[in-house]
C-alpha cells in the first residue's frame, strides 16, 4: 500500500513537471489559438509559409512598429509570409485594452491588415503554451528565454522551424530582419 502511494505520488509529480505543450507541438505552427475577432485558427494553416511571430501592445514605445509590421507584411504577403501578431499585457501593462479595443487601435491608427490574436499571456505565470514553445530549451534550442518585452520577434521557416530570433528594439524592416526573411523565402519546404 505505502509502494502505491509513493508511485502514485512519484507519477503525479513527473505529470505536473511535464511541460503544457508535451503534445504533439513539434513546431509553433502545430498550435490552436483564437484570432482577435475570437475565431478559431490553427496555425497549421501558415505551414510552408515564412511566418514572423510578434508580442505585441498598444501603449508601449515600440508600439509604431505596427507601421513597419504592416510595411514587411504588404512587401512579402504575396511571396508566401505572415506576420501573426499576439497582443500581451505582460510588460508595463501596456495591452490593457479588450481584444476588440484592440483590433480598433491596430486598425484605425496604423491601418493593420496581418492577422492578430487574442490577448495572450507570454511570460511568466499563465503563459500560453505557444510561448512555452518559443522560450524553451528543450523545443527551441539556441533561441530560447523568456520574452524580454513586447516587440519581440520569432521568424519561423516554411518547415515551421524557428530559425531566427529578434530583440525587440529591433525594427521589422531592419536589414537583419528583411535578409532573413528574404533568405527564407528564396528556400523551399522540405
């Protein structure tokens, strides 16, 4: 009985230690999130596109990035890219709007048109599994850590793969950034 208890015990530990998305998520576009208008969206959809991944807020310094989002997005759309941007309140509290409030602000002040999400939470308790993913070592090696502020950026191959990762100081249309969108676009799934 005491044996049962302790592997009882023992397995319930290993189970909360195993991470939100230990599913089959091999690849930030094998996750299910809700588009700011509340719909479901699978991001499977976006597989054999370049997708950049952006946290974004509507009240912080690099809020006018959304113009130069917007200004990648219209250049490479038509190319096979996306910018999927995820509104957080994490820093500053500087996303406190609803998901509608949201979506009127990236509209009305910089005319957004790439697909935005719900309100999701990036860092710390609460953390949505697709930003467990982002930040983990064991799912992505060498680009890993917590978000360090809105703004910041995973490029995300046509496999799905991260494979670049951009602080959020640095603008969308910075050269580092356009190259390797470039450079991702030239390749092709495989």
């Amino acid at each position: 009985m005491k044996f049962a208890a302790i592997l009882s015990l023992g397995l319930l530990v290993v189970a909360l230690a195993v991470p939100a998305f230990a599913g089959d998520e091999k690849s930030p576009l094998d996750f299910k999130m809700k588009s700011i208008d509340g719909k479901d969206v699978d991001l499977s959809k976006y597989k054999g596109d370049v997708v950049l991944i952006v946290n974004v807020a509507s009240q912080c310094g690099l809020t006018p990035q959304y113009e130069q989002l917007q200004a990648i997005y219209d250049k490479y759309k038509g190319k096979g890219f996306e910018v999927l941007g995820f509104p957080a309140n994490q820093f500053g509290q500087q996303e406190p709007g609803t998901d509608a409030e949201i979506k009127e602000f990236c509209t009305s002040n910089y005319s957004v048109e790439f697909p935005m999400f719900s309100k999701i939470v990036v860092k710390g308790d609460g953390i949505h599994p697709l930003y467990t993913f982002l930040t983990s070592e064991e799912t992505n090696p060498g680009m890993s850590g917590n978000i360090k502020w809105n703004f910041e950026k995973f490029l995300v191959d046509r496999d799905g793969k991260v494979v670049k990762r951009f602080a959020p100081a640095v603008k969308p249309d910075a050269e580092e950034v356009t190259e390797s969108i470039e450079e991702e676009l030239s390749k092709s799934s495989g």
